[in-house]
C-alpha cells in the first residue's frame, strides 16, 4: 500500500503535459505513459515536490478524507509504474 506519510516526488524523467482531462504523464527512461484521469489528481502530484509528505500534497489539493482511498491508490499506481519515487533528504 502506498505510504501517504512519506515524502514522494516526481521521477526526473518524467515528462507532464496538462490536458482537459488531467494530464500524461511520459518516462522517458521506461517509455511508459500514464494518464491522470482528473485535474484534482494533476494537483496532487505537482504538490508533491513542495509538500513533506503524501498526505500533505493530497490536503493542499483539496482531496477530503472520503476521497483519499481513492488517491491513494492512484498514487501507489503511479509508484508501482515508477512516475513517482520517495523523495529523500
């Protein structure tokens, strides 16, 4: 399960182009593309480069506890695709 209680960012070489939808997302290591299905999610993984942990970037974006299982899973989606990483100190 994905740990919203640790810091993550972006991987550098992943590319995020904004759509109407939500945005892609492109690893130019893995040759992976992903889509994020929701502006609010877009939100979420810009915070994570500023905000210390998961959680955070989820409250800034403006996800309520009732959504958060929901962006949570999306986020361990995008870990498990490498889009995202721990960020470390």
């Amino acid at each position: 399960m994905f740990d919203l209680n640790r810091p993550w960012r972006l991987h550098p070489q992943v590319s995020v182009r904004p759509e109407p939808f939500g945005a892609l997302l492109y690893h130019f290591g893995t040759r992976r593309l992903s889509f994020l299905k929701d502006r609010t999610l877009l939100a979420v993984v810009q915070q994570l480069r500023t905000e210390p942990t998961a959680g955070a970037a989820c409250t800034s974006a403006g996800v309520g506890p009732a959504d958060l299982p929901r962006y949570q899973r999306a986020l361990g989606a995008l870990a498990s695709s490498n889009m995202v990483i721990e960020r470390t100190p």
